[in-house]
C-alpha cells in the first residue's frame, strides 16, 4: 500500500478543470486500496502529452473562422493510446484530459492493450453546415497527423461525431500516406473496414452489465422498469436493447427534454420519431417531463446516457432508483457517489458500464489489422465474454475491499497498468 504524495500545485494548473479534479478525485480515492508503488501514482496522475491546434475553416460564405482543437494522450504504457473526438462547446485541455485519465482506465480494466486518449474541437457543430463540418474535420485530422498512428494514436466518435466524420479522418491521414490506412480510426462505415456491431456496441455493453447486475441481486432484467437519459448512440441502443430483452422502458429523454409512461414507452416508435424529427421535441406518446424529473422518477434501473455532471450533490439525495448504470462518461460527481454510496444505490461505473464501444473498436483495429473480418454473432459473443470478466473482476475486489464498484473498477485498472509500468520501469 502506499500513500499518496499530493504534486505540487503548480503541476496541476495546465489540467485545472472541475471534470479532470473529479477524475482525480476518483484515482485518489481508489489508490489507497490498490497496493501500488509511489511512482506508479505520480506518474499516471498526470497525462502524458497534450496538443493545442488552431484550426482555421472556411465558412460556406467565404470568411475564415478559427476553432481550437485539442488531443490529449494520457498513457501509453499499455499500448498506443486510444479515445473519442468530440465536438462540442465545452470541450477544453481539461475535459480532453480528464476523459484521456478514464480512456487509460477502461482499456486496462478491459485488459485491451491502449491506453487513454481524447481530443475534440470546441464548436457548436449545429451553426455549421455538413461541408463545413467536413473541412473542419479534415483541417483537424491534417493538424495531427503528427500525433495519431495506427500504432500511436487511434481515434474513435464521441459526442456530435459519427461514422461519417471518421471516414473523413481516414480518407485525409491516407492522403497523407499516398495509401489506405483504414486502421488509423475506429467507429468508421464498414464500407471502408468498419467492424459490424460497433454502433450498437457501447448501449449493447451497458445492457450486458445491467444484466450482469441483477443476477447478482437474483433478480431478471426482464420486467424492470429502466429510464434512460439521453437518447443518442449509446442511449438509443440501450433503451432498444433493455426494451428487446423484456424490461419496460418508463422513461427517456434528450437535450430537449424527456417523456414518462409508467406503463412503459413504445421504443421503436420513439426511435421512428427521431429519425422523422431529430430529436425527442413535440413527442406525445407519453407525459413530458424536464430531465431533472426524469432523473427523479422512481424505477429499477436508471442508465445515464446523456453526459458528465448530471448525478450532483444537489440532486443525488432524490434519486429514486434501485440501481444506476453509467452510459455516459462522468455523469455522477464526487460529491453524488458518496450520497448514493450512504443510501445504497449502487452505481456501475462509466469506466465498466460503457466499456462495450472501446472493446469493439479495439475488435475493429485487430479486424483491420489483419484484413480479416469476423461476424455480428461472434463479435457480440466476444463482446459479451469480455464485459462479464471485467464486471467479475470488478465485484470480487468490490467484496473483498468492501468498496464501491467504481473504487473497485479504478483498483483492478490501476493494478493493470501499475504491473506493465514496474515491469517496463521509468526512462531513462
Ligand atoms: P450522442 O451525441 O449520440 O447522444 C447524446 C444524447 O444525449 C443525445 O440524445 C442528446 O440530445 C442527449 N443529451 C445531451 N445533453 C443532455 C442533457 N443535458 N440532458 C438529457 N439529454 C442530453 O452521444 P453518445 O455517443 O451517445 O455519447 C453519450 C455519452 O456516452 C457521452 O458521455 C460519451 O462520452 C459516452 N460514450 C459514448 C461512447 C460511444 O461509443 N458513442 C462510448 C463510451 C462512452
């Protein structure tokens, strides 16, 4: 065991953000119950490199408009670093790094062989027009392609990116080459060496553990009454998946607000009113809730699907669910754990839960590393394998420890990289 030696302040600045404090808060919190030597702490405390690019982009009306864009790579003892591009309002050196910290987490307690990246540029994609979007993003991919590398580096979607952005990543970093480099990028249209099932892989992911879950409490998944907040990939996915596997979907909302039905929602009819509308607005086949009272309404199973900083302090005390499942990354605060930790809701941590997106995309980078590709129901099969030996391991030391499930998913990846780095040891 070791105690942990608070760095300087002065070290800390560059990261100083409320979102990188919570990631680590959470190492500080799990370091104590991982045995792992002092240098391990310091040195993973702290990202290993970061990136700042201006990007300029030509607007359709002939102006030039400048986005700062960031890459963050915060380990790469395991491997090349690996993590999503978002673009978004709030991204920042911080946001990048604290999701970077997680990234580095989730693939050593999945036992994938990467460690954390993430990056994105600060824009609001909604006042850009599809062309502009795509310069934007060729400009960005152009700005690192010093930084990423199918050995390196390997980029995937986040929020406001999908397979069509990753296509444009890897069409402009194969120019760049002179040939085809489809293992530069995960999460791309199979047309050019996607992996099937990585769409649907993350929200399938968080089904799996939720299910995983209630077998240890001796309960089926079937006829649990689920609200899912956010309504995009991931939540989409998992409220079809919960829906499919025979639980009542009683809620979900999106960025416009949410919809209840304590009898249960019609999934597919929400999904078939998205694609028609774009989002959840104007729906009425259920009572419309904000998502502060979707948030609140009592059920078996609540799935955070949406994004960072939505369990808070001010709002954890009136959660009324038996269990929570972290979708997305970071939506339950320090301060919301310990409340939920006091009245006994478990909460299966983002760094487990949504793990199912990154272990696919590493399926994807093996798929096309090889040039062979495998099918839906071996992929999910393997999926599947993967996320229960990384949720056994994770409730083993939870007991064992008496600890949180998110101390304890944080215990088993720290003890994952901590073992490569004393074996590899600190250069020179
Ligand atoms: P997305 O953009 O497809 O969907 C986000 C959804 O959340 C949208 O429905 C949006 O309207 C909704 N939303 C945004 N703000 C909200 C708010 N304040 N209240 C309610 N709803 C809100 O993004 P995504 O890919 O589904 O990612 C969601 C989260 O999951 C993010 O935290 C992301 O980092 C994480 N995640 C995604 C993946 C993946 O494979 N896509 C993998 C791991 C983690």
């Amino acid at each position: 065991m070791t105690s942990l030696h608070a760095p300087p302040l002065v070290q800390t600045l560059e990261w100083d953000t409320p979102l990188f404090l919570m990631a680590r808060a959470q190492f500080e919190q799990a370091v104590p119950h991982a045995g792992v030597p002092a240098m391990v702490v310091e040195r993973l405390s702290f990202p290993e490199r970061a990136v700042i690019v201006s990007v300029p982009l030509r607007r359709d009306d002939g102006s030039v408009a400048v986005f700062p864009g960031y890459r963050v790579q915060h380990s790469t003892v395991l491997g090349p670093t690996k993590g999503g591009i978002r673009y978004d309002a709030e991204v920042s050196l911080g946001e990048c790094a604290a999701l970077a910290t997680w990234m580095t987490w989730k693939c050593a307690l999945l036992r994938l062989p990467y460690g954390g990246a993430k990056g994105g540029i600060r824009c609001d994609v909604k006042t850009l027009s599809t062309r502009e979007v795509e310069r934007l993003t060729r400009r960005f991919t152009s700005e690192l392609v010093r930084e990423i590398g199918p050995q390196t580096d390997i980029p995937a979607p986040d929020m406001a990116t999908n397979e069509q952005t990753m296509a444009w990543m890897m069409d402009t970093y194969s120019m760049q080459k002179g040939h085809a480099v489809p293992e530069i990028v995960t999460g791309k249209p199979i047309s050019i060496g996607g992996s099937v099932f990585r769409r649907e892989a993350t929200g399938a992911g968080v089904v799996m553990v939720a299910e995983q879950a209630c077998m240890r409490a001796d309960h089926d998944l079937a006829g649990q009454r689920c609200v899912v907040q956010g309504f995009g990939n991931v939540g989409g996915v998992a409220a079809s998946e919960l829906h499919d596997k025979g639980a009542t979907v009683i809620g979900v909302s999106d960025v416009s607000g949410g919809v209840h039905d304590r009898a249960g929602l019609d999934v597919p009819g929400l999904h078939a009113y998205v694609a028609a509308h774009g989002s959840l607005e104007g729906y009425d086949g259920g009572e419309r809730v904000t998502n502060e009272e979707l948030l609140e309404l009592e059920c078996d199973i609540l799935v955070l699907a949406a994004r960072e900083d939505q369990v808070t302090g001010s709002n954890a005390g009136r959660i009324r669910a038996a269990l929570v499942v972290e979708g997305a990354n970071g939506p339950t605060t320090i301060e919301a754990d310990a409340i939920l930790a006091e009245r006994g809701i478990p909460v299966v941590p983002d760094i487990l839960a949504n793990a199912g997106g990154v272990t696919v995309s590493y399926f994807e980078w093996v798929q096309d590393l090889g040039r062979l590709f495998w099918d839906r129901d071996e992929i999910r099969r393997k999926l599947a394998d993967q996320m229960t030996d990384a949720f056994d391991r994770v409730y083993a030391v939870a007991d064992e420890k008496g600890i949180t499930l998110r101390q304890a998913a944080m215990v088993a990846a720290i003890r994952e990289v901590a073992g490569a780095l004393e074996a590899r040891g600190i250069y020179p």
